[in-house]
C-alpha cells in the first residue's frame, strides 16, 4: 500500500510537467497563432473572439493557471474545425483506438511469447537463429512500410482484405498486424532470454528431474516465471503503440485518435492538438504507472527496496 | 577476432548506403527535381530503375540524394544528444546532490511522454519544416535516454579502485572524468548510439511520411514514402523502394548495436 502510494505521488510531478508542456505548445508557434489559426481571410472581430476564447489575450500566467484548472476539470476548450468540445471529440475516438490497440497487442502475445519460448528451448539450433533474424528484421520493419505494402498486397493485389476504415470486422486485421509487427519482435527477444534466465534455476532442473512432461517443465514452470519481466516491457510497448497508432490509423483512415491528431494538425486546429497530445500523454502515464504497481505486485524484492 | 555476423552485415549495410548517400551526385542517373510529365509513373525498368513517380522524377536519383538528408539529420542529431546527455549525465553521476535528484526527476519526466507524440507536435507547431527545425525537435528529449546510461555507470563506476586512487592523489575532478571515467562510457554509449540512429531514421522518416517533415522540395525516403502512399493502385514502386531503404539501414543499426553489444559487453 505504501509503495502504492509512493508510485502514485510520484505521478503528480510529471503529470504537471506534461499539462506544462502542452501548455507552452500554443506558445511555440512563431508570430501570432490566431492568424495562423484562421488565416487571411476572417473579420477583426472573429480574430478578437477567437483570441479571448482562447484567452490569449491575458498576461500568459495567468492564461497558465487557466488552463492548469480547465485541464483538471477535463475542459480542453474547443474544436476550431467542428466546434465541438475538445475532450468530446477525443472520446468519440477512444473506442476505435483501444479496438485496434488491444488487437495489435493480444496479436503479439499470441505470436511473440511463443515464438519467444521456442528460441529459448532450441538455444544455438537453426531455429533458435531463424527467429532471431526474423526478430531483428520486425524490429526495423516500421508500420510507415509494412502497412502501405500489406494494403498493396491484400487489399489491391489479391483483394481478400478491406483497406480498414473501421467498417467490418476484418477491416481491423490488416492495421492490427502492421502495428503489431515490432511489438512480436520485441516480446520475442524478451521472452527468449528472460526464458534463458530461469532454465538456469534449480525449480527447472528440479522439474526435469521429477520426469515431468516437457510442456509442463516449460510452459507450467518456466513460462510463469519468465513472463514477469516481459510484463514490464508492456508500459514500454503501449507508448509504441500509442505512437504508431498516429501512422498505422493515418495509413489505413482509421478512425481513432491518431487520425484525430493527424487531421487536427492538417487543420492548424491547435486546441484539437493540445487535447490529443495531453490525452494519450495522461493515458501512457496511467499505463506506465499500472505496469509498475504489476510489477511490484508480482515481484515484491522490487516494492520492498525501492 | 572473430566478429559476430550481425556486426558484419550491419556495416556491411551502413557502409553501403553511406558510399550511395555521398557518390549521390555521381551516380545518380538523373536529375532529382526535373520534373517530366510525359513521364508519370513509369514502372521500374532499364532507363529508370525504380520507375518514376506522379511528376515523373526518377525514384533511384530521389532516393540517393533523399539518403543524404536522412543520414545527415540522424547523424547530427545522435552527436548532439550524445554529447549532451554526457555532458548532463557525468555531473549527476559524479556531482550527485540536489543537481543530480532535479536532473533525474527530469529524465523521468521526458521518459513519462510518448516521445513521438511530442516531437510531433512540436514539429506541427513550429509550422516551417527545416532541416534545423526537425533536428531541434529531435534533439529535445533524445539526449534523456544517454544522460540516464551515463549517470548510472559513473554510480557504478565511482566505486571502481582506479577512480578511489584517481580521487586519493587529488587529481582535479574534471581530469579524473575526462582521463579515468568517459574512456570506460565508450562502449554502453556506442552501442545506445547505434540503436538511437535507427530509431531516429524511423522518427525522421515517420514525419516526413505525415508531410511534417523537411520541405517537400527536398525528397526524404519518408516523404517519398508518404507521396507514393496516394498511388498505391497505378504505382505500387513508388511505396515499395523508399521503404526498403529505410528498413536496410535501421537493421544496419539494429544489428551493429546487437553485433557491438555482443563484442563489447559478452556478459549480456
């Protein structure tokens, strides 16, 4: 419970950072952002209207502690595009980015760990090295090629798969394997040589010796133990898919957040932008923190020292 | 000495795309901005090689220049955060103190963003899309991931006999780090480097790919990539090429950290 709440206020000073940051993002366009915001042609009293709702026109600490007390009460402003609250149209994305986000990753549980496994059993055998080629090769197979390839072949070329748009079930397998594809890589090496770590240990010759079968020396005791490590790797894998997911759902018109972002920053609509960023931003830190009180929880050496 | 084949092959690749990014100008078999509208979207074949795009511009002589801008972006890019992060990372580790806890609240901080998200938006609210601007938005939180190696193995380091001796003979601190310290960083800090190349092409390449990235007068393989994504149908070329570059040189990188990582630090 402790370590709990030690992680937790931990969270509060980079939680401030982040609000900080994407405050002084407005801040950072040069010459005046309600010009590039509306461009040449709007009347003085749409820039004088704009600049107000903003708030731009107040002494900019005081325009901070604004937007410090409008982010704690998820008030993000306005949409210049739509009109609509920012933090409305961020929620009518949310569901189509956790659909694709959970696909990739469940995708690359499901291919990863095993694969992972089977390198460690077949150490310094052909297949051992196969895998380890592939996973170097995923790991610097960015979704900015595989997905345009993946549209070219399966949805032009051989015409079995839709493009994505989010409009039948199989129109997420083509955007989910194009964001999953580093994410097998890295749970693969992960799971390797966190599964080389425990073949060492006594429990596993232990296992050997009482004659068990071979899946339960590895799956049964190996595996359980293996996975703690890997389960770290997960806060690391969300900030990679939250981040793809601005290439993948651009790629594939998928309409999640990072199409969102994608469109808010074609349209200079700055408000959009800040929302976004501060929104996945609070998301990744949530995940991280989650992954952190797991890990504690599975390991206590760690709750305990730190 | 017998070198691990991923080092290999990572030079190997390295090497061979740096040679085509710099002969660029003597290889190239065209021109990379003349346009030629007559010849759109020729497929790949003997006069050009990997075809034409929407304006009829040779891919190959776009790509070999495109190599330059890549290459020259990652490359300054991974010196400056380097150099900063050693910088900033030595004072923690040897200074420690108040500088040291305010630095690594920091780093936790930086390391607390999705990295992409932010440069990206900087990059979109910096509105002129320069070859500075994309370093400068690079730069920003690249350096956190070398300042947090170097403070941890100047901790580890700090302990070691050579620098107590070093210390006990009251050799000036900044001597004992340059001489008795950095020597002992250069391989975690070249093998961080070569991971943090590749995964800087694949940022660099990732705006461009969005249309944020460098002018669109200057072809990156991000940008080539993002152009070709509209004509996927009529010109499949114009996505495949691009891409391939990228991939061959971040697995050059990936495989020189794997390869130097296996040389330098066997216990890994």
């Amino acid at each position: 419970m402790t370590y709990f709440f030690r992680r937790l206020t931990s969270l509060i000073p980079v939680m401030f950072g982040v609000v900080t940051i994407t405050f002084f993002l407005i801040h950072m366009i040069p010459g005046d952002p309600v010009d590039i915001m509306l461009g040449d042609y709007t009347s003085q009293a749409d820039r004088a209207a704009l600049r107000k709702e903003l708030g731009l026109d107040q002494p900019l600490f005081a325009q901070y502690k604004n937007y410090l007390w409008r982010s704690l009460h998820l008030d993000f402003g306005r949409s210049l595009q739509s009109q609509k609250p920012v933090f409305k149209e961020i929620l009518d994305r949310v569901p189509a980015t956790f659909e694709l986000g959970l696909a990739a990753l469940l995708l690359a549980a499901f291919v990863g760990i095993p694969l992972g496994v089977a390198a460690a059993i077949k150490k310094n055998t052909w297949l051992d090295q196969l895998i380890l080629v592939i996973g170097s090769l995923g790991l610097s197979f960015p979704s900015l090629w595989s997905g345009p390839l993946l549209i070219w072949l399966f949805a032009i070329e051989l015409d079995w798969l839709p493009i994505g748009e989010r409009e039948s079930w199989d129109s997420l397998i083509l955007p989910s394997v194009s964001l999953s594809i580093g994410l097998i890589a890295l749970l693969m090496r992960m799971t390797r040589s966190s599964m080389l770590d425990v073949m060492k240990e006594d429990y596993m010759s232990v296992a050997r010796a009482k004659g068990l079968p071979a899946y339960k020396i590895y799956f049964l005791h190996g595996l359980t133990n293996a996975i703690i490590p890997v389960l770290t790797l997960l806060g690391l894998m969300l900030g990679a898919l939250l981040t793809g997911t601005v290439i993948v759902e651009t790629i594939f018109d998928w309409p999640g957040i990072g199409l969102l972002l994608y469109q808010s920053i074609q349209n200079r609509d700055y408000p959009l932008v800040q929302g976004c960023v501060l929104f996945v931003s609070v998301i990744y830190l949530f995940a991280n923190f989650f992954t952190d009180l797991a890990y504690g929880y599975f390991n206590p050496k760690i709750r305990l020292e730190s | 000495m017998k070198f691990p084949w991923q080092l290999r092959i990572g030079l190997f690749l390295i090497g061979s795309i740096l040679l085509l990014a710099i002969a660029a100008p003597l290889i190239a078999p065209f021109d990379p901005t003349a346009i030629q509208l007559e010849n759109r979207f020729q497929p790949p074949g003997s006069t050009n090689w990997f075809g034409t795009d929407q304006n009829g511009v040779d891919v190959l002589s776009q790509i070999l220049y495109g190599a330059q801008v890549s290459l020259a972006i990652a490359l300054s890019v991974v010196s400056i955060t380097l150099f900063v992060g050693l910088l900033l990372g030595s004072v923690a580790g040897f200074g420690g103190g108040l500088y040291d806890q305010l630095l690594m609240r920091f780093v936790d901080m930086i390391f607390g963003f999705p990295g992409f998200l932010l440069i990206l938006a900087i990059v979109a609210v910096l509105q002129e899309a320069s070859v500075p601007n994309m370093i400068f938005a690079l730069c920003l939180t690249g350096w956190a991931s070398y300042a947090r190696l170097v403070r941890g193995e100047i901790l580890h380091l700090k302990e070691k006999e050579h620098v107590l001796n070093a210390l006990a003979l009251g050799l000036p601190k900044w001597r004992i780090l340059v001489f008795h310290i950095w020597p002992n960083l250069i391989g975690p800090l070249v093998i961080q480097a070569s991971f943090g190349l590749a995964v800087t092409i694949i940022t660099e390449s990732s705006l461009s790919f969005l249309g944020l990235g460098v002018s669109p007068k200057t072809p990156t393989w991000g940008s080539l990539l993002g152009a070709g994504r509209q004509y996927l149908i009529e010109a499949p070329h114009l996505s495949f090429f691009p891409g391939l570059f990228i991939v061959l040189l971040v697995l050059g990188f990936n495989l020189l950290g794997d390869g130097l990582r296996e040389t330098l630090d066997p216990k890994k």
